[in-house]
C-alpha cells in the first residue's frame, strides 16, 4: 500500500495534478498549432523545472563533459520516481522514458507521455525487446538539424527501484545491451544519489533536498569488436555496472553526511 504524507496529499499532489493538466492542455494546442515535436518536448523540461521548484528539489550535476550530443542510451541506477524528472533536468535533450502499458491508459497524463513519445514496456519481455530495439533503430536514424534537441533512450537497466537505503545496485538486465551492440549505440552511465531520501520506494511522500547526477565516461560497442556479440553485449554490460558502482560510491562518500 502506498503511503502519504498530509504535506503531500493536502498539497503536493492536488498541485501537480493541476500542472499536469496544464501542460497536457498546453501539448494540445501545440498540436493545433502544428509546433514541431522538439518544441512539443520541450514543455516537459518546463513541467520538470516548475515540479522541482514546487517540491524544492536541487539537481547537482557533475561530469557534463561526458554528455555526448548525439543518439545514446542513458543508463542510471534507478532510485526514486524523482529519476525521471532528474535525468530531464541533467540530459537536455529528447529523453524517451518506458513506461509500463498501463500507465498510457491513465487520463490526462496518458495520452501527453504518449505525444511527447515515451514508450510503451509491456509483460512480455519479448514484445518489449522488439519494443525496445525499435525505438533505439529509431533514435540513430534520427537526422540531427542545427537547434534540435539530441534523442536519448533512457532505461533504468535494474529494471525497479532500489529498497536499500544504502543505495546498493541490483544486477542490470542483459537485454539493453544486446540492442546496444545490435545497433551500435553509445551508453551513457548516470550514477545517482539522493532521490531515494526525497521520496521512498512505496510512498507518495515527497522530501525537499538534493539529488547529486554524476555523468560518467560513455561505454561504445565499438570498442568490444573483438568479442562475440554476446560476450560483447555480456562485457557492455558488467562495464556499465562497475561504472555506475564506482560513480555511485564516489557521491555517497562526497554527499553521504550531507
């Protein structure tokens, strides 16, 4: 059963409800005015700036360097539903989220993630591998113009959120880096810490307080030619876990006490 706080169902929720319908009314008449999808997305950094003000969130981001401007996958541990907004704050560009089914069928909320081209996970890991390769086939064939906004597929490879309150990482699930290799896309590992403190697995209750991003030195299947594709795909990804590990464990022994 969820938990809530009377901070965030007297408040917090009631207001985000209301901007949720405001930029999901705000994505409609962007659609009537024919604006273009990049334009469109760009009301979702402007939901997630206004959320983290309303619920006095800081992003604290570190490693910009290693934020390559070209189609990729973004890899993070996965550590409170404030990942999401996180990681719209950190990237910049088209982050395209999966979002289980059933979420597309809810009202309002739905149909806008739907538009601004969130994908859709399903029950059977097969279908959602399809999925999956589908969209990242179609992020590096994305033709990049001067202004657009870079596509990153963003995936949490351990698959739910973490329980521990010490922030230690499940094993990551192997079919994400098997479309990497499939079609030669460069992950980009995200360690964070801090989301867990702010809202807890199983609650609705949201705590002001800062969520550290440290963007890490990007992975490329490129560089695994020598190996079988699944010893690639094998390598690509206990690389990417000790990378996020040791990004992780830096921040909790910089953030830790803080």
């Amino acid at each position: 059963m969820l938990k809530f706080s009377p901070k965030s169902a007297l408040y917090q929720l009631p207001i985000i409800f209301c901007l949720i319908i405001i930029y999901r009314t705000k994505i409609e008449c962007d659609l009537i005015r024919k604006r273009s999808h990049d334009f469109i997305f760009g009301r979702a950094h402007a939901f997630t700036k206004r959320l983290l003000r309303l619920l006095h969130v800081e992003i604290e981001v570190s490693g910009m360097e290693n934020m390559i401007s070209k189609p990729a996958i973004v890899c993070q541990n996965h550590t409170s539903i404030m990942d999401i907004p996180a990681i719209l704050n950190t990237v910049k560009g088209k982050s395209l989220f999966c979002g289980k089914f059933e979420l597309f069928k809810i009202w309002v909320f739905g149909k806008g993630i739907e538009i601004l081209g969130m994908i859709k996970v399903y029950k059977d890991d097969k279908k959602t591998w399809r999925v999956l390769s589908e969209a990242a086939k179609n992020i590096k064939e994305t033709k990049l113009h001067s202004g657009s906004l870079t596509p990153y597929l963003v995936i949490f490879p351990e698959g739910t959120r973490t329980k521990e309150k010490d922030y230690k990482m499940s094993e990551f699930k192997r079919g994400l880096f098997s479309i990497a290799v499939k079609h030669n896309l460069p992950i980009i590992p995200i360690a964070s810490y801090g989301g867990l403190d702010i809202t807890p697995k199983g609650a609705w209750i949201f705590n002001s307080g800062t969520i550290y991003e440290k963007i890490l030195e990007p992975l490329y299947p490129a560089d695994y030619d020598s190996l079988s594709l699944k010893e690639k795909s094998v390598k690509l990804q206990n690389d990417t876990w000790n990378r996020i590990n040791d990004g992780l464990s830096e921040l909790i022994k910089t953030h830790g006490n803080s």
